[in-house]
C-alpha cells in the first residue's frame, strides 16, 4: 500500500497544516520545523523550514520542496563537495518542477549507467587469508601465534584483483539506500535494480560506517560523475529507520549548510589569484582578557594579519529585513581586526543588496546571492567580492570589470 503524502515547502514564514501528530512531533525530531499546535483539532503552525528532501514519518511520506530550483541545488552541492564545478545543471536535464530526491535518483543511475557500461571496474585489494598452498607473502608470526607450530592452512597476504573495491562499494550502497527512499519513480527504481545485479558480489557499506574517500585518476575516470553523486546519497544527510522512533529512511539536505559551504568554496576559489588564506571559523578573542570567543565565518589572512571579514547568513528575517544581530556583529568583528570594510553574504530572497556604513565604524557590505541564477552568474559575483574586498584591504581604487 502506497503511504499518504503531505507536502511542506522550504520557508521561514509559518503555514497551517492539517497533521497527525506522529507527524507534527516527527518533523521536529529530525530537525526539519518547528511545529506547534494551535486551537483547531490537527492543525499545526510549521515554521523555519530549513530541510529540503523527502521523508517517511509515520507512514506519511514528507516532501519538503527547496526554494532553489533543484538544478541550481545540484550545481550548489557539486560545488561545494569537490571545491569545483563537479556537475552542472545541463548534465542531468531536470523537469523544471521536479522535487529533490527523484531528480537526484534519476542522476545517479543514469551516471552509474555510463560508469558500469564497460563492465564493473577492477582493482588491486591485499587480503590475508589461511590457505592450503603458499600465495603471497606467508605471514610467519601468525602461523605460529594461530596455527601452534602446524604448517597448514597457511597464513599469507596477497593482492587480489577484484570488483570488490571502493569505487564499485560507494555505487553499490548508493542505488540500495535510494531503493529504500520515498518518491523514487519506479522506471528508475528497475534501472537502479540493474545497477545492483552488475555489482553482485560487491560489499555494501555498513548504514553508519565511514564513507570511502576516492580520488578520480585516469584508472577510474568513468566513475568521475557518478562518485560525488553516491557520497552525496550516503551523506550524513541521509536517514535511515531508528528503532523506537516514527521517523523512517529519507532523504535530507541542510539548506543553511549548503549555501554556506558553497559561499565558502567559490569564495576561496576567487581569492586565490591574491595568496594569501581564506580561513573558515577563524578562532579568536573579542576582549584583551581573551575570555570572549569569536569566530568569523571566513576570514583573508595576509601574513598572518587579518585583511578581510565575511560572514554568510543564509536566513533575511520576516519581510525582507536584514537582522540588525547580523550587522552588530560584523561591527564588532571589524573592530576587533582593525578593519574599515566587512561583508555579509545571504541568500536573495526579498531583501536586495545593501550597504551601512556605521557611525564611527565600519562600512559593512551586505550582499544577496540570487541562487536560481547561472553558475557563472554566480562565479562572477564572488570574483567581483573577492577582487572589492582585496582592494579595500590594500587600498587600492575598485574597477568592475
């Protein structure tokens, strides 16, 4: 029998919606609203969405859709995981409207697709096994601490070369945890069944064990687009059945996360060419006692001198306001550096581009990332950032190019 759906979009703003409480009380276990119940019998207020993804609570299976159309969200994740543009979205050709977790099934097994078209990929992988006949390097202190002095089996290592390596064990466990997801249209759940017959014989990764980093190299360019896509499925996003708990397997990404390591990302990218260090939560003191911990976002080190401060916020409170907390705090930020500039980056949403210049403090750039434009729309705002940003450090008269 096919669970019931209820849909809840990505937002700050509170909605009204009719809910079993199994369900109200699950969206707030896994973190994904905040829910409260108001004087009508099953209705609930849900607030500060910040999830986007699909979810079985209850039986219910929750879709919560991004306000970034999901194309844009691909090329953001691709971006911020691999420090470059991995994907981009003319890769996968995704219907305009299509939510979160069919359109990342629908890209992963059409890439694991064109990395298995010539067969699993094999590699070298040293076992050590007791055998009957010598392969290998014999491993003489374990023959006699296991075998008491008895020449057989034989303890020995030897490299093997075998399917059953990292590469093919990320897209193997890849395609078994989308099968369990909700929404996983059903022309792709048999493509992905295809994927699980190629690999047989291939080790699933254990749900909760580290997930194996693998470098791409000329040995296993096919597995390039494919790779990314199966550490994004197995990431810690990810959810599986809890016991005791209405909250089933699913699909979850932080939307404030995303947004943050990309800013992070594209903005080391665009002060590269200046050297220097970008450093994320740059750890330091507000006070001269060193009791008042501060930790910027990303600050430019030049020299081991602070040069420039960002903070990314990827929430504009009610009505398209800035939070005042937000400019308090980069005032004291630059204050504590030296600074005469600091910059806020935020997700576009009502709010536009602006700028405050404090009394008696700094000037402190505020600027709106508008996430459903092109990647290199994008790119360009952070080049300009960084190249505005580096001027003022230096000061030096800004020139858009």
């Amino acid at each position: 029998m096919s669970s019931q759906r209820i849909e809840l979009r990505e937002a700050d703003q509170h909605t009204f919606h009719r809910l079993p409480r199994e369900v109200g009380a699950g969206l707030v276990e896994a973190g994904i609203a905040a829910v409260a119940p108001t004087f009508v019998a099953d209705e609930y207020r849900v607030s500060s969405v910040r999830k986007v993804g699909v979810v079985r609570i209850a039986g219910y299976d929750v879709w919560i859709r991004p306000k970034t159309p999901v194309r844009r969200l691909f090329a953001m994740l691709g971006h911020a995981r691999a420090g470059s543009a991995i994907w981009e979205d003319e890769d996968f050709g995704f219907a305009a409207d299509e939510d979160l977790v069919p359109a990342l099934a629908h890209a992963f097994e059409r890439q694991a697709a064109r990395a298995l078209a010539g067969g699993p990929l094999r590699g070298y992988v040293t076992r050590e096994d007791a055998l009957p006949l010598i392969r290998g390097r014999w491993r003489i202190g374990d023959q006699l601490t296991r075998r008491g002095g008895q020449p057989l089996p034989v303890e020995v290592s030897f490299d093997d070369y075998v399917e059953d390596i990292a590469e093919n064990q990320l897209v193997l466990t890849a395609a078994t945890r989308l099968l369990r997801l909700p929404g996983v249209p059903d022309d792709v759940v048999a493509r992905l069944r295809r994927v699980v017959r190629v690999l047989d014989g291939v080790t699933v990764i254990p749900v909760g064990a580290p997930v194996p980093v693998v470098r791409t190299d000329r040995r296993n360019a096919r597995y390039s687009a494919a790779l990314p896509l199966a550490s994004l499925v197995l990431s810690g996003a990810s959810i599986e059945q809890r016991v005791g708990s209405h909250i089933g397997a699913g699909f979850l990404v932080d939307m404030w996360s995303v947004f943050e390591d990309f800013v992070t990302v594209s903005l080391r990218e665009a002060f590269r060419p200046y050297g220097g260090e970008l450093v994320a939560q740059y750890s330091s003191t507000l006070d001269v006692e060193g009791t008042v911990k501060i930790a910027p976002d990303l600050v430019w080190v030049v020299d081991g001198v602070v040069r420039a401060c960002i903070d990314v916020k990827y929430k504009v409170e009610k009505h398209g306001q800035y939070p005042n907390a937000d400019l308090y705090q980069m005032a004291a930020y630059c204050r504590r550096f030296g600074l005469g500039e600091g910059w806020l980056f935020y997700a576009a949403g009502e709010a536009e581009s602006l700028s405050v210049q404090v009394i008696h403090g700094p000037f402190v750039r505020r600027l709106a990332i508008d996430l459903s434009t092109s990647s290199a729309a994008l790119s360009t705002s952070m080049a300009f950032a960084a190249r505005h940003a580096v001027a003022t450090a230096l000061g030096l008269e800004m020139r858009r190019a």
